[in-house]
C-alpha cells in the first residue's frame, strides 16, 4: 500500500510558513500607465498596465456579471471602466495612456468612463489592425 506521510503541525522546520510569506502581495505605487481598451461586438477587455507592460489589473463586461448581447453595451464598458478607474487610483496612478483596439460600442465610452473615474488621459491611439493587402476574399456566391 505504500507508506504513509506524517504531517507535522506548526513548528520552526515547517515550509508551509516560508511559503506563505513569498505568496505576500507586494504594494505597488504606480503614477502613470497605459490602458489597453479591446471592444469587440461581444465584449469589452481593459487592461492596466505600468510604463514597462506589466499587468496591474484588467477586466471585462463578462466579469461584472454581464451575459450574452449585454456584455457588447457601452453601458457594460462603461461599469468596467468605472471599476478600473478606482482600482488604478487605489495604487497612485494619475496619468494614463489609452490604446483603443477594436470596431465595438463600448470604445468611446470606456474612454469618457476612465476620465470620469478621476484619471488624466493623455494620449488616445487607436490600434486597430486594418487588413492591407491579404488574402483574396472568396468569389460572390451564386445560388
């Protein structure tokens, strides 16, 4: 059958305790950012970044519990960007940069959703990728 492990509680040689202490959160303080704004026909994504692209907090329409055609609102990209704008300001960022991607209806009201929270945008760039050239489209259908 085996042998059988022995678990010992507390202690000094236990390992649970280092691990616990690497798995602590680190409090960052983060003045200025990006906001990455992704509004398809189904959704609406934003992510916060830091000047170097790491990922500080993101979220989606999906996430707050918005389901089906709801999630593609600008009502839905909206509340997401209300509930980023807070948790940008709850660790220091002021500025932000935003980089719209995407032919959704949540785009410009995500956009005047992250002003009204409280953050200087100082820039807007859309990002969205507009094909150039590619592949040949298929042939008209005839029926």
């Amino acid at each position: 059958m085996g042998k059988k492990r022995i678990i010992k509680k507390g202690g000094a040689g236990s390992g649970e305790s280092a691990w616990a202490a690497s798995k602590k959160r680190v409090k960052r303080h983060v003045a200025r950012g990006f906001a990455y704004i992704n509004s398809t026909y189904n959704n609406t994504i934003i992510t916060l970044t830091d000047e170097t692209g790491a990922v500080l907090n993101s979220g989606s329409a999906g996430s707050l519990g918005f389901s089906g055609a709801k999630k593609g609102t600008p009502y839905a990209a909206s509340k997401v960007a209300i509930q980023l704008a807070e948790r940008a300001q709850a660790i220091g960022m002021q500025e932000v940069c935003i980089y719209v991607r995407g032919i959704g209806a949540g785009r410009e009201s995500a956009i005047r959703s992250l002003a009204a929270g409280g953050l200087t945008i100082t820039m807007i760039k859309d990002i969205t990728p507009v094909a150039f050239n590619g592949p040949k489209p298929p042939k008209v259908r005839r029926v």
